[in-house]
C-alpha cells in the first residue's frame, strides 16, 4: 500500500506539566473538546469545551490567569455541572502546536486527572512519527501513551463526538431504542438541556456514522 493511501489511527495520553490542564488532577472535572481553532501567526488557539463536574467556578477562577490562557471568551451553563468554556490559549506552549504541525487529523479531545488524552488520524507515517518525536523532544511533557489502533468495527464508536458519545450511551441506557421506548426524545432532550430537533440531529448523525462504518467493514 503507497504511503498517500494509508490511513493511521492513534490514541495518545500526555501530561502537560505546568499547563492549566494539568490541574485536572485530584478535581472532579471532565473536559471535552468540541471544536478548535489554531492561528499559527498570531500565536493563539481557540478551544471551545465542554465542562463537566462541580465547582466549575471555582475551577475557572484557578486557571483563569494561567500563563497559558490568554483569556477566557465564554462561559455559559447548559445545564447543571456542565458549562460551554471557550477559551483562548498559548500556542506556542501547546500541544495543539505539536498536532498542527504533524498534520494530525483530531477525532476526539478530553481532559481529566491532569492527563490529555486524543483519538487521532494521519495520512502518512512521516507525519505521525513528526508527531511522537515532537511531543518527546518537549521538555515539559511526559508521554504516557502513544498507541496505534485499527480501523475497524470494534473501536469505531472513538469516531463519535464526545457529545454523539455521551447520547448514544445514554439513550442506549435508558431504553431510547426499545420497542416501546423507556424514555421519550422530550425526555431524554431535557436531560441534555437541548433542544428535540438538536438531539434528534445527533443521534441521526451518531447512528448514519455507525452505520456506515459497519456496513463499510462487512459490505
């Protein structure tokens, strides 16, 4: 197989010592990244997450004039222990940086017990190994996982959004899909703080990535 066809997946776990992800440790935070910018020229990243846990105030205020957060562009509630942070950070001292500059495709961002942790495709070997000699030349981060993954049925859930994730699992739980359901759409909605029509969007597009993915492997 040429190397402009492959396709690599690979989980990574890191420890960003001294970056404000690392006071995740010993909290009761759970941080999922949503989507992200990066200006390489100006030297910023936007982050826009989702918070989940108690005292997020608390543990705003404690990042908040962290060196590498440039500022802190929203915060909103959603529902309870969960709020929509938007921030703009430091680029230079990112991983972000690392990731940009290898090409690495991001499936999935979350951050907890100080650890950073990301699902990850590259189009080329070159690439990833740009990656892993880029995060182990830094001085201020520990590489704890660097492990290549198989694309196929049994881990293609990791191609879901944490927030598609989150649903899909609990809609599973609660009965969504069995005949009859357990719990309505409206139900299930309120439980997220959202709309019918968004979660209906996102279990429509949670269920047409797993269905494709499985007809896909065995069609």
């Amino acid at each position: 197989m040429s190397e402009t066809n492959i396709v690599i997946k690979v989980y990574i776990e890191v420890c960003h010592h001294g970056d404000w992800t690392e006071k995740t440790e010993n909290s009761e935070m759970k941080i999922y990244g949503i989507n992200h910018l990066i200006d390489p020229i100006n030297k910023y990243n936007i982050e826009i997450l989702l918070f989940y846990g108690k005292n997020q105030g608390k543990f705003l205020k404690n990042i908040k004039n962290h060196r590498n957060i440039l500022d802190i562009i929203e915060y909103n509630e959603i529902k309870r222990n969960i709020y929509k942070v938007v921030l703009k950070g430091n680029y230079e001292d990112s991983i972000r940086k690392s990731l940009f500059e290898s090409r690495a495709i991001t499936l999935s961002t979350i951050i907890e017990d100080g650890i950073e942790k990301y699902n990850l495709l590259f189009l080329s070997n070159n690439d990833m190994e740009k990656l892993r000699k880029s995060l182990e030349d830094k001085p201020n981060v520990t590489v704890l996982h660097f492990k290549l993954l198989d694309l196929n049925i049994m881990n293609s859930l990791q191609l879901l959004t944490p927030l598609e994730y989150e649903i899909m699992v609990r809609a599973l739980n609660k009965g969504f899909f069995e005949n009859p359901r357990k719990i309505s759409l409206e139900e299930l909605s309120e439980e997220f703080g959202i709309s019918k029509a968004t979660l209906n969007f996102h279990i429509r597009k949670a269920l047409k990535k797993i269905l494709y993915l499985f007809l896909y492997q065995y069609g």
